[in-house]
C-alpha cells in the first residue's frame, strides 16, 4: 500500500539514529564513496539512456549532493527532512529526463559503497536507512507526481503586477521586468512590498517550473540574472533611514548558489538603516569568519536553499560561536531548506529563523528593542 507524505514522514520518524562513528566514517570516506558509485554507474552501459542523455556531469553533481545531503540526516537525525526531499529529487531529475530506473540503481551502488569503504561496525544504521529508502522506491515515485505548489499567496492589489512581470520574464525582456518594477518603487519605503509581492513569489514560481520541465536550466538562469539587474537598479533609489540600527552580514551559505533571497534581505535592512555587507553567493567559511572578525557585526544572516547544505551551515556556525569575538552576534538563518520542515533550522546551532523579509524585520527590530546596541 502507498503511503501519503505524511505517513510516509511518519514511518521514516521510526529509522534508528546513526550513531558518531558511523556519521564521522560516513562523512570522512564521502570523497571514495562518491568514487565509488561515480566510477560504477559510469561504467553501465545503459547509463546514457538512464539519465535521459544528460550530460554525465549532471549525474556526478548530484552523487556530490546525495553525499552532502546523507551526511546532514545523519548527522542531525531528522527524517522527516529526508522523507520529503526525497519526493523532491525524484520529482526534479525525472523531470530533466531521468529515468526512475536511476535511482534504485544509485541508491543500491551507495549501499555497496558503504559496505567497500566503511567497517561493518560503523554501517548497521546507515545501511538501514538506504534499505528503507530503496525499498520504499514505488511510493518515492508516486509522491513524485503529485505537483507541488509553490506559489506564495498574493493580494488582488499585486497580482496582474505580479503576473505581468513573470510573463516578460519568462519571455526574458529585462527592459519590461525594469520598467514594471519601476511602476512600484518611487522611494527606499517601496523596495519592500515590490520584493514581497512580485520578485520573491515569481523567483518562487520560476523554481517550480524548473522542477517541473517546464523551462530549462538556461532559461531558470536567465530569470535569475535579469531578477539580479532589476534588483541592483531599483536599489538605487533614496534612502530615507540613516546608519544608525547596527551592523549586519548577509550572505548565501557555502555552496550556496541561490543568492536572490539574501540580495533581498540585504536591499531592505539597508532601507531601514542597517550598515549592510552583503556578500553573495557560495562565500567560503574562511573568507566570512575573516570579515566577520574585522567587521564585527551585531547580525549574520545566512540564506540555505538546498538541503544539502545544511552542515555546511551547521559546522560554520560552530565556528562562529566558538569564536570569542564573535560570540555576541545574532545568528539568523532562513531559505527554503527550513520551510516545510518544523524546527529543522535548530539544528544548525542558529539563534533564529527567518521564512521571509517581515519575519527578519521582526527579528532585528526585537534585537533594537532589547537594548543590546
């Protein structure tokens, strides 16, 4: 019988917990396991016609993300972050023409892998788990045709502006997306509702029909690029709040190729008066523990898209606060990799968590409140 996403969270709730030896083993061997399974499904002679002959980089990339991503359910223990984004990666990749037949494959040649390159008394758990996975493989792909829906609810006052701005583009003519935006924006007080109303739902849009097939991987960058000219146009209008809040970082976490969100929280702490460095996309550890010295802010911000990289996030903010310079900055995380999951952001060791831009304004102006400046 096929179970419904939450009976299938429910049951994945039940799977044993990895024990320190078997997540550090896990993780340290990632580089031979990835290897493994790499060298393995290249050599099938089928794999062409598998992965819907797609460029084998693809297919690599995403044994990269299977590793980040086990390695973070490992080590934090939540199940149900891997019962549902495992709908989602069948979803995405069947999508871009990757045949169902793929994943048993992979999965199966992890479990070899696992069982080459760990000791068997560090594998109980994690071979249990890749079990319950394979095994659940018919119910992953029928969950996978089930559309999600990732429109953000919109008022009737913003949704033919909303509308016309996906449409152009889609049809990716950045000077009709500039002026539409530039219809919203007469002041800094403006940049808010446009981002809330129109950037952050249609970039939200755009990745689900990229999920779906709808548009390529060229037109979803095309999107983002133009979204990326809009925003850094806009931006320039008058800023009516002076420098007087605090000091604030923002950035995309390691790894971290989604930008747009950050970019707006960034755009509209600065609007309220916050000395803002936004840092962008995929900033190495080093490099922000380095600024964060040197600048020492009162906020960090760190946007997390894909569930891969949660440890990454997790180990940095380790460091972070373990650092005696830095252990009085607020730590806010936020990105679609949190939203459908309750708590999941406390597992990072974050002070906070932001679904969207009023939820960060709350959060800084409560931070105002305390007296802590």
């Amino acid at each position: 019988m096929l179970l419904t996403l939450d009976e299938l969270i429910k049951d994945a709730k039940k799977l044993p917990l990895v024990p320190l030896a078997g997540t550090t083993a896990y993780h340290q061997k990632i580089p031979l396991l990835k290897k493994y399974v790499d060298d393995a499904l290249t050599s099938n002679p089928s794999i062409h016609d598998i992965i819907g002959n797609n460029p084998m980089q693809i297919m690599y990339d995403n044994h990269g993300h299977h590793a980040a991503f086990m390695a973070t359910v490992f080590s934090i223990g939540n199940y149900e972050l891997l019962a549902r984004t495992i709908p989602w990666v069948y979803r995405a990749y069947s999508a871009h023409h990757f045949s169902y037949e793929y994943f048993p494959l992979e999965l199966n040649t992890w479990l070899e892998a696992v069982e080459e390159h760990i000791p068997p008394n560090k594998t109980e758990e994690i071979k249990s788990i890749y079990t319950w996975i394979i095994n659940r493989h018919d119910n992953m792909v029928a969950l996978s045709q089930i559309e999600a829906d990732l429109q953000l609810p919109i008022s009737e006052d913003w949704l033919e502006r909303k509308n016309s701005f996906l449409a152009a583009l889609l049809e990716g003519n950045h000077r009709k997306c500039l002026s539409l935006a530039k219809e919203s924006v007469a002041t800094g007080k403006d940049i808010e509702p446009l981002y809330l109303h129109i950037i952050q739902p249609v970039m939200y849009e755009v990745g689900m029909l990229w999920e779906r097939g709808t548009i390529s991987v060229a037109q979803e960058h095309l999107a983002s690029a133009i979204v990326g000219r809009v925003m850094g146009t806009i931006n320039m209008v008058s800023r009516e709040a002076q420098e007087t809040r605090g000091k604030a970082v923002i950035t995309a976490a390691p790894n971290e190729f989604h930008e747009i969100g950050a970019w707006m929280i960034s755009d509209i702490l600065e609007h309220q008066g916050w000395d803002v460095r936004y840092l962008g996309a995929n900033t190495p550890a080093s490099d922000l523990l380095t600024l964060l010295r040197s600048f020492k802010p009162n906020i960090l911000a760190l946007s997390v898209t894909m569930p891969f990289n949660i440890l990454k996030v997790k180990e940095m903010i380790g460091t972070i606060k373990a650092d005696k310079e830095l252990d009085t900055t607020l730590i806010i995380v936020g990105g679609r990799a949190f939203n459908d999951t309750d708590n999941l952001w406390k597992s990072t060791g974050a002070d906070s968590f932001a679904s969207n831009a009023q939820e960060i304004k709350q959060i800084t102006d409560d931070w105002m409140n305390s007296g802590r400046t």
